[in-house]
C-alpha cells in the first residue's frame, strides 16, 4: 500500500490562514479535512477545474473565505500555545 505521508507545510499553510486545497490522490483517506465533510467537499478537488472554480466562488464570497479558514483551523485542531510549549521544551532539553 503507498505511503500517504501529509506533509508539514500542508499544516502550516492552514496556520498561516492560506485556504488549503488538498488533491484527492494526495490524501485519498481525507485524513486533514475528512471529518467536516462541508470543509472536506470545498477543499478535496480532483482537478485544475474544480480548484479554480472554488477559487471564483471564494473570491466572490468573503464570509465564505472567512469561514473555510476558520474551519480548517478546527478541522487541524491546532493548539498554538500547546505547540509553542511544546517545541520550547524540545529545544531546551536539546541545549542541556
């Protein structure tokens, strides 16, 4: 079975409150988004066509960008302060 590694920068575009398209091919079992199926029908797209079509409607609709950047935030359960901690500790024990 291929590997279907999610890469990093995926999350770190929805951190960076960049609406995220994710080709199915790429991650066929909807693992990032899957769980909020309204999210997940915006942004799975299986062509040039249906990213830039999104794209129109986006553009034309604020509360709709807005939204889907709120969701993904939720979808990614994201806990900066938690990360930030986190990653403050590893660097710290990585110092001693």
């Amino acid at each position: 079975e291929k590997l279907e590694d999610i890469n990093q920068r995926l999350y770190e575009c929805v951190w960076a409150n960049v609406i995220t398209f994710v080709d199915n091919k790429f991650d066929v079992k909807h693992r990032v988004f899957g769980h909020d199926k309204d999210l997940a029908e915006v942004l799975y797209v299986k062509d040039r066509k249906e990213v830039t079509d999104r794209i129109n409607a986006i553009k034309a609709d604020n509360t709709l960008r807005q939204s889907i950047l709120e969701a993904q935030i939720k979808a990614i359960n994201f806990d900066r302060h938690k990360y930030t901690h986190q990653l403050r500790s590893i660097i710290e024990e990585g110092i001693k």
